[in-house]
C-alpha cells in the first residue's frame, strides 16, 4: 500500500477524480461518505454546483471492475507531524501481482 500525502483535495477534486476512474477502469465498487450520510452517484451534483470549496467528504473508497488495485481516503488519518486541516492521505493498494508498472503509474 502506498500513502500519498496530499494538500487538502476538495469534494469537487475527489468527485472528478473517482468519475474518471471509473470511465477509465470500470466500477466494482465506489462508496463515499459525508460524515456518515453516504452520496450515491446519483447526487453528486449537490456538491459539485456549490460555490468555492467544500470539504464534506469524509472518506471514500475504489476498485475498479478488475479488482487490480484499491483507492481510498480517509480525512483525519495523518501523521502527527501533518495537520489534519491542511493534509489528507490517498492511500493507493495494487492488488498483488495483478498490476504493472505502465497502469500503475497511469
């Protein structure tokens, strides 16, 4: 597994990025939380048509319909050296032996 320390993503930057993940590798399962309250796929342009930044996902995970690799995020889950107000972590999982290096780094 892989931990990729990112500046704060907004709700807008996540959504984006799981809808083209999704278009690229296909769907087994895409799941987001906001603070408990899950957002199905149908409802994402609540968050998308609001003005300036949002941070309400709490977390949200992915695996592509060849189950190949994971991805997830989880708000709050940083090093204690990193503030939670300004970082969050990616955690990116390659199912082992199933990925290459040419999609991994796609």
């Amino acid at each position: 597994m892989t931990d990729l320390y990112v500046a704060k993503v907004t709700d807008k930057t996540i959504l984006d990025m799981l809808i083209e993940l999704k278009e690229r590798y296909g769907s087994n399962h895409m799941g987001i939380d906001l603070g408990g309250i899950p957002l199905p796929e149908n409802e994402f342009e609540l968050i998308r048509k609001k003005k300036g930044p949002s941070f309400l996902i709490q977390s949200f995970s992915f695996n592509p319909s060849d189950t190949t690799f994971n991805v997830n995020m989880n708000r709050g889950n940083v090093l204690a050296s990193l503030n939670p107000a300004y970082y969050d972590i990616i955690k990116f999982d390659p199912a082992n032996g199933r990925i290459n290096a040419e999609k991994l780094l796609e």
